[in-house]
C-alpha cells in the first residue's frame, strides 16, 4: 500500500459521490461563495463551521464516504484534517471548483 494518495478532480469525486452509496459531497467554501455556484447535490459545510457540536448533528453516521471539495483560498485538505480529527474515516479528497468544467446550481 502506498503512503501517497492519488487526489481526485472534482470532477471525478463528483461523479464518484453520486454514484457511490453512502457518499455525500462536502463544499468548505464560505456560504457566499457556494451561493454564487455550486455543484448540484453538494452541502455546504464552511471551513470555520467544521466544529464537533454541528457536525455530529448534521452527520451522525461517521463512516459515510465524505468528499470534501473546496478552492484554492479554501482547501479541501484542511476541512479533511478537521473532519479526521473528529472520527471520520472515509473522508477523500474532492478537488478544486476552479478546475470544475460543467453547470454549477445556484
């Protein structure tokens, strides 16, 4: 097993989040940003909002696959390092929206 993960586009993990069970898609941009456009299907779950008491409630079951999606002021992998923290264990890497080629729901 490597030590090194490959990181998905967002384009994959969106098309994995949909087609996996179990699965939801995470966006850590601010809430403003994602109201400008975001992936169809995606929750919004903002960086800073990432605390034990909210995420617990919204997300109780802890092996669900979260795909953690974000952009390049917001990264994914420091939401990941927040929801690891807090006993997720399927937590992936979703890419960048500045990479996303498609329509974005407002």
């Amino acid at each position: 097993m490597s030590i090194f993960m490959k990181k998905l586009t967002v384009n994959q993990a969106i098309n994995e989040a949909h087609t996996t069970d179990n699965a939801m898609l995470i966006d850590c941009r601010p809430k403003d940003e994602f109201n400008h456009g975001h992936v169809t299907g995606a929750i919004n779950i903002p960086l800073d909002k990432i605390t034990e008491d909210r995420i617990s409630r919204r997300l109780p079951d802890k092996t669900t696959r979260l795909y953690i999606i974000g952009n390049y002021g917001y990264k994914p992998n420091d939401a990941m390092r927040k929801f690891k923290k807090l006993g997720y264990k399927n937590v992936v890497f979703g890419g960048f929206m500045e990479e996303h080629h498609g329509l974005l729901a407002r």
